[in-house]
C-alpha cells in the first residue's frame, strides 16, 4: 500500500509538471527597446523562420523620429537560434541615407522553403502621402540566402509593381504591408512567394487605397500583381493559405471596428467583394494571420488590438472554419499595444512579436515602441477560453 501511494505521488507530481510547462505564460524577452543601438525609436515588427531553425525579427530602425517615410529609416533584423531566449547583435537589411535623406521602411519578409531563402519587399525613399508621379514612394526587394545573417544588395523592384497596379495610369504612391508574407503549399501555385501593398486611388492626401496582392513565381526575382483590388477602401493587409487552397486577405479597416476579409481561389490572381466580419475587432491597425494544425483540427490565429477604436490590448483570436467566425483567446500585452507578427516555430509552439506603446497625442503618456517577444504553447492558448486568465508580463 505503502509503495503504491508513492508511485502515485510520483505520477501526480509528473503529470502537475508536465502541464505547467505546456501551460505558463510567456515570459516578455526585450527584443528593439527604444534608445537601443543610438536609436530613439523602433516600430513595423516582422517575424520569420529561416530554413536552418532560426528565427529572424525585423524592424524599422527610426532614429530621433518616430514618423513614417519620407523618414530616414534603416531596416535592421536579429537572429535567435534557441526560439526567441537570446538575440544576436543587429543586422542591416536596407541602410537609410542621412545624405540623401532617404530611407526604407514597412517590410514583409517571407520564408522561401524551396530554396531556402529569405525574401524581404519593402518601400522607400518618398512617403506614401508625400508620393507623385515625379517622386514616387519606391518599392524593394532583398534576399538573404544565409539564414538572415546577411542580406544581398537592395534590388528596386517598383516598375514592377506599379505596372501591375496602375497600368497606364496615373501612378499615385503604394507602400507595403509590412510583417510576414507567405509562401503557397498546395496546388499549381504551390512555391508562389505572396504579399499585400495598399494603394492610393488619387491625389488626395490620406485618400482611399486599394489591396492589391503582389506575388513572384521565382523565388522573388521578378513580381506580378492581382488582376483586380481586393478592397477598394483598406489599408495593411495580411494573406493566410486556407486548408482548401483557398487564400483569406485580412485587411486593415480605415473605418475601424471590424476586420474586411477577401478570398481568392486561384493562387491570388483575381479576388472576391470585402466582407465585414463582425467576430473579431479591429481599431484600423495591422496584424498578423497564421495557419495551425493542432491534433487534427485546423485553426487560424490572428493578432490584433483587442478594441474596436483603441490600439491596446494586443490579443490572439482563433477561428475554427477558415475564418468565418472568431473567438478571443488571450491577450498578449494588457495596455497601448499595435502591430504584431506572429510565427509557429519547429516545435509546435509560437513566437510573437508585439508593439508596447503608442503614437497618439491625444492619449495619456510618451508616444513611442518597444518591441518584446513572446513565446507560448498552442495548449496555453487555447485554455484562454477555460481560465479566462488574461496575460501581462510586467517587466
């Protein structure tokens, strides 16, 4: 009797353990601290998986100005080769000119698992608002063929782009969406490299813009764009590839409350009306959109701000049937939160980057980001819904 009752400590004491590390919050790792590296400021996180493992960050290095382009701005990236723990000193993916005046920013980076590369398409040189017909808002490539240890020499890739967008016509100003893009996996399509850029559908400053998709079929040597816009009136946008094949656009709401979400059912080529999708909210910021395959159930998790007009609350929602409907698990940061990055890392748990601040006058406190990573199990995740524990790592 005697020896079963300790066998069966043992085996309650293993099993308490075995849960609280599948379980236990994350622990906030300082990733781009504002002051770091003579740099005031930080924003526009990017999380990817290179092909040896490692994870690379990416951020917009802003210097003394927390403002977007024409800002000079240097785009710079951090390895961790022991999931999101330790960081590498920084590295240069697009250099900003302080004698030019010109700089790079808002990149999305995607993981090109047929070659083993990454591949990084960003703006620069003039703003978005500030772009015309004489000095557009230019559109980069970089590749990185070591794991984002370095990257090759900044390619402009803008006749490209713009050609597909504006044709013949007027060419106003694009940038792109920044954070993640994707790499297809399935179909005739599959190896098809994806992102999303907004442009502006006239002269007007602080006008409409339109999604288009912009895609390369080479491994991000030459790009293409959708046939048609997605939305006529979005913003930043995110593209996720549904167990169907089908493609889901998330899309900034300029209106704020709810997210706008598009399909495309041909690899990205053609895309159906906006829908409103009033289960996840949506205060007009960027996100970030996965697919998760957990014990055989297909999820999506989708990160945003928490708040139908306020940028605060950073929070993972999960949808169950490729986006119809969405559920609030966890809240990754409790407080003035933006744009966030998400990736799924070799193991099977999750890495995110997260915007801890903010850049609005008119609310209390110092405008400005520090960027902390985040990693987590799917199981801590998905218990939001048991505990309703809702998560703040305070430093």
């Amino acid at each position: 009797m005697k020896r079963l009752t300790i066998l069966l400590l043992i085996f309650l004491a293993f099993t308490s353990c075995s849960t609280t590390e599948t379980t236990k919050n994350p622990v906030r790792v300082p990733l781009f601290e504002m002051g770091e590296s003579g740099s005031q400021f930080y924003r526009i996180p990017a999380l990817v998986k290179a092909a040896d493992g490692a994870l690379v960050a990416i951020a917009d290095k802003r210097g003394e100005a927390l403002g977007d382009l024409p800002n000079i701005i240097t785009i710079v990236s951090k390895r961790s080769t022991d999931n999101g723990k330790t960081w590498s000193d920084m590295s240069i993916v697009a250099q900003g000119d302080t004698i030019g005046k010109c700089g790079y920013g808002d990149a999305v980076v995607i993981a090109d698992e047929k070659k083993g590369n990454l591949v990084a398409v960003f703006s620069g040189n003039n703003g978005l608002w500030q772009s015309n017909e004489n000095n557009l808002s230019r559109t980069y490539c970089s590749i990185s063929t070591d794991n984002g240890k370095s990257w090759e020499k900044v390619t402009d890739i803008t006749d490209q782009v713009y050609g597909g967008v504006y044709g013949t016509n007027t060419r106003y100003g694009l940038f792109t969406g920044s954070g993640s893009g994707i790499q297809l996996k399935q179909g005739k399509h599959a190896g098809r490299l994806m992102l999303v850029v907004a442009a502006r559908n006239d002269a007007t400053w602080g006008g409409t813009m339109s999604n288009y998709a912009v895609y390369s079929d080479n491994g991000g040597i030459t790009w293409q764009t959708s046939k048609n816009a997605a939305c006529t009136n979005g913003d930043e946008a995110k593209v996720v590839e549904l167990t169907n094949g089908n493609i889901l656009m998330s899309i900034r709401n300029r209106a704020k409350g709810h997210r706008l979400f598009s399909f495309s059912t041909d690899g990205g080529e053609t895309w159906s009306e906006p829908l409103l999708n009033k289960t996840i909210l949506d205060p007009a910021c960027n996100g970030d959109i996965i697919a998760y395959n957990h014990k055989g159930k297909n999820l999506l998790l989708h990160s945003l701000p928490a708040s139908p007009t306020t940028r605060e609350n950073v929070t993972i929602y999960i949808s169950e049937n490729n986006g119809e409907t969405w559920v609030p698990k966890r809240r990754i940061y409790n407080g003035y939160s933006a744009y966030s990055s998400l990736q799924v890392l070799d193991d099977g748990t999750i890495g995110i980057i997260v915007e801890e601040g903010k850049w609005d006058s008119n609310l209390p406190g110092e405008d400005g980001f520090n960027l902390g990573y985040y990693h987590f199990t799917i199981d801590w995740l998905l218990e939001g819904d048991k505990q309703d524990q809702l998560f703040r790592n305070s430093m």
